[in-house]
C-alpha cells in the first residue's frame, strides 16, 4: 500500500512538473503575442494579427508555392506597405526602389530565408556588400553593349533552331499544336548554357529535357523552401535533414557536372566572347584566394549556375506569358503582327539591332512582366540596426522590408486598369487616359547596384523571339483546359513552375 501511495505521489508530482511546463510555456508564447501585437516597434503597421504574431501564415505559404498571392492579398486589404510577418514588411510604392535598394551606403540584403548555393561559395545573387561589387565589376563587362554585339553570333543560330523545331513540332501534332512554353525554356537554357560554359545543353537539338537542368531546379526549390522554415528551428532541422538525405545523390553530380563544363570551357581559352571570355584570365589558382580583381573557382562555378537560372527561366516565362496575353486579345495580335511583318524585307534582317525599333514589341513584353512578373517574391533587405526610412515610414533596426512587385505592378493606385494587358500604356505617344500610371514603380529587373545584371542581353533575346516567331508563323491560342486563366493560381518557389501553354502553330507559307 505504501508503494502504491509513494507510485501516486511521484505520478501526481510528474503531472503537476509537466502541467507547470505546460503553462509557463504557453503563458511565455501569449506574452511574446501580446508583445508582438501592442508594443513591438512594427505594431503600428497594419496586416493579419496572426501574421504579426508568427512567421506561419508567411512560412505556409512559401510553402505551397503561394507567397506573393499571401502577400498581394495582405496589401489589397490592408494597403501600400504591411506587416507579413513578425519583423518582416512588405511594401508596393515606387519611393521603395529609392530608399530600399538604390540607397546609399546600401541596405544589407536577407540572407536568413535565401537558397545556398551548392557549392556554398557565394554567387552574384548571394554575395554580400563586401564580395558584391568585385564579382559585379568583373562579370559586367560581359553584358556591355559590345559584348552583347559579339555575343549574339553565338547565339543566333539557336534562332534558326527554335523556328525549325517548332515547325516541325506543329507538323507531327494534331491540329498543330505545340507548347511554346517548352521550346520558349529550351532555347533559353540552350543559350545560357553556351554563353557560360561554352556549350548549349542540346535541349532544341534532342527535343528533351536534361537531367541536370532538372536537378538544379528541382534543389532550387526545396534549398529555398527549406531556408524558410529557419523561424522554427526544430521544424527547420528536420526538414533540412530529409532534404540534405533526399538531395545528397544530386548535389555531387550538380557539382561536378560544372567544374567539368568550366574546365573543358577554360581548355578552349580566351578567345570565344562569351560569358568565360571576361572572366578566364581572372581566375585564381588558389581558391582560398580572392582578391579586389580575380573570382576562386569555385566563384566562377556558383555564378555559372546563377546565370544560368536568371538567364533562361526568367525570360522564358515573360515571353510564354507575352504570348498569352496577346493570343487574347486578337487586336493586340494583329498590331504585333503588322510591326513586325512590316519592317523587315526578310528574316535574316531580325537582329539584336534591329528589333529596337519594335516599340510595340517592347510594349507588349513590359506589360507581360507588369502583369506577370517572373519572381513575384517580394526582394528581402534588412534595414541597418540604426533604423531607415522608407516612403516617409522609419522603419526599426534589423526589419525585413522588401518589394512586393506582384502587388505593386498589379495596383490601382499604381495602375489605370491594373489587371487588364494594355501594351499601349508602354508606347511613347501613349494615350492619355495612361497618364496617371506611376511607372517609375515597374522595375521588371530590380533596381540599383543589385539590378539584374543582365536586362540588356534579356530584352534583346526576347525581341528576337517574338519578331522571328511572329514573322515565321500564325498563332492561336489553343482552347485546351490547361490555357484557361494561364497566368492565375500558378505556384512560385522563386519563380513561377513550369506549365504548358498549347498553342496552334501554323508556318505563313501554310496558311489559308
């Protein structure tokens, strides 16, 4: 009996341990909410209570792919610049680009919730403001004017092959139908693939994906989910352990499959102008080394992927969505059609060059990025421990404050008809009812010493596309399920997935 008692007593005690842990736990955490929405120096910003309480609502929705419909939802209801998270703000006003990321000294970019690279060794992308302008000055000068003019004889003939694979894809379909998404990906891969490494990834040429452009995205992706979840370490430890166990088969050959490609690159020297021709005599021998004018190896390998990866997918995505919204709209089509066909005697006459004429052309790309950005992310930055000032707001040391471009390019208070594709709002004699669009708020390419280093090379490519396609075939949009609402409800893990858009190709010279 006395054992039975004493059993009670330590079961009873057991209890009342862990019911004590219980409450201290969760009076600690009502504490922190309390704080969090009434005294914390970001309380006075609006947004959803429970996202000012915890990162979940933000951290759920990088997680299924939705973040900038999360965010672009909070700024609708909640207006111009809004609390998504704890310590973390979002904000859709053209001052933004002034005072976030053209400031100077610049603003420190967030690292916390950013994918690595898989070799660790910092990119362009990732670099911190003390690598950043020595990898920028390097890597410039392969996106000047005049390495984009050498450039583009290495490039041209993927031009030749996209219009010869898109024929013959529309001949062997029914109804001539082909997925411009696909080919629009391939020749953009193919190209970045030569211009870094000397060598396309054959895509057009076998008409199939590569296994390690699949593997690179495929990391990508979970690489970025996974840095999300570091607000909830215990959750971010098991997750990241599932996908270091998961990805451990593909970061080898990732790996490896660069070094090879930069080394049989490098082998041919420095005569090709390509992305390697400005960077081949900069590389260090010793990979511990950097110093103010030379990348490691390992530099030029991380960067290869990131160029890689901006280079294809970005404008991959702006021309399949500048083909959709144009498809649309059958007035927008016959405008397009009528530019291009009438300002070249010939083919051969579209060129880098010449295509900077096709103001409308141009319209229609900006208005694709305007209302489908590619990364509609929002671009993190955290504000010097001092605090900042952003839009007329001070904005607390240490806070997460980014752009939303999804919620800015798609706003009435930026915006006359936001959600409607209107080239003509781009053109330079457009009409008046445009002339209240705040435009200084689009930067499709990010702005200041971080902006895309490589915008001039992506117009180019893109205006070539569309001209050449437009010149070489009719286009209808095909009445298939997966085309209805194309651009709505697709995820997003740094950029958008991929996702077919079926189109009826027919070649002019076939036309009725």
């Amino acid at each position: 009996m006395e054992a039975f008692n004493g059993l009670l007593s330590t079961s009873s005690s057991t209890i009342a341990i862990t019911s004590s842990i219980c409450v201290l736990y969760l009076l600690y955490h009502a504490v922190i909410a309390v704080y969090r929405l009434q005294f914390h120096p970001l309380s006075k910003f609006p947004g959803p209570r429970f996202a000012a309480v915890s990162r979940i609502p933000l951290t759920w929705a990088v997680f299924r792919g939705k973040s900038y419909d999360y965010t672009d939802r909070v700024h609708e209801r909640y207006g111009p610049i809004v609390r998504v998270a704890p310590t973390e703000l979002t904000i859709r006003t053209s001052a933004a680009w002034k005072d976030i990321y053209t400031h100077r000294p610049q603003i420190q970019k967030e690292s916390a919730n950013q994918t690595q690279p898989v070799n660790r060794a910092q990119s362009l992308l990732t670099a911190d403001e003390q690598d950043h302008p020595r990898q920028r000055r390097i890597l410039s000068h392969a996106f000047s004017d005049k390495a984009i003019r050498e450039q583009e004889r290495l490039i041209q003939p993927y031009f030749d092959l996209l219009v010869s694979r898109v024929r013959r894809d529309a001949e062997r379909r029914p109804g001539n139908k082909v997925n411009m998404s696909k080919w629009f990906n391939y020749i953009t891969l193919d190209v970045m693939g030569d211009l870094s490494f000397g060598e396309s990834f054959h895509l057009l040429e076998n008409d199939e994906d590569n296994q390690w452009v699949t593997d690179l995205f495929l990391h990508t992706r979970y690489g970025h989910v996974t840095a999300n979840l570091s607000s909830f370490p215990l959750l971010h430890w098991i997750v990241k352990s599932i996908f270091l166990k998961l990805g451990a088969a593909k970061r080898g050959p990732i790996a490896r499959f660069v070094a090879d490609r930069i080394a049989r690159r490098a082998a041919l020297g420095a005569e090709r102008p390509d992305f390697m021709h400005y960077q081949i005599n900069r590389i260090s021998e010793k990979d511990a080394t950097r110093d103010d004018e030379g990348l490691t190896r390992a530099e030029v390998a991380t960067n290869a992927i990131a160029l890689i990866m901006a280079g294809s997918k970005l404008p991959g995505i702006v021309l399949t969505a500048s083909v959709y919204y144009t498809l649309q709209r059958p007035e927008i089509y016959q405008k397009l059609c009528d530019e291009v066909r009438t300002n070249f005697h010939s083919e051969q006459d579209i060129n880098f060059a010449s295509t900077t004429d096709l103001k409308y052309v141009l319209a229609i790309l900006n208005e694709a990025m305007r209302l489908h950005h590619p990364t509609p992310a929002h671009l993190a930055r955290i504000t010097p421990p001092s605090g900042h000032t952003v839009d007329g707001h001070w904005i607390p040391g240490n806070t997460t404050i980014g752009m939303q471009m999804n919620a800015a390019n798609r706003c009435s208070d930026n915006f006359v008809e936001p959600l409607a594709f209107l080239p003509e709002r781009w053109l330079p004699d457009c009409d008046s009812r445009f002339s209240k669009d705040n435009k200084e708020v689009f930067q499709p390419f990010s702005a200041g010493p971080r902006n895309c280093i490589g915008q001039r090379l992506g117009y180019a490519e893109m205006r070539v596309v569309i001209a050449r396609m437009i010149w070489n075939f009719d286009l209808e949009l095909g009445a298939d399920k997966g085309n209805i609402n194309y651009t709505e409800n697709r995820r997003a893990w740094i950029m958008y997935e991929d996702k077919a858009l079926m189109v009826k190709v027919t070649p002019r010279a076939m036309a009725a």
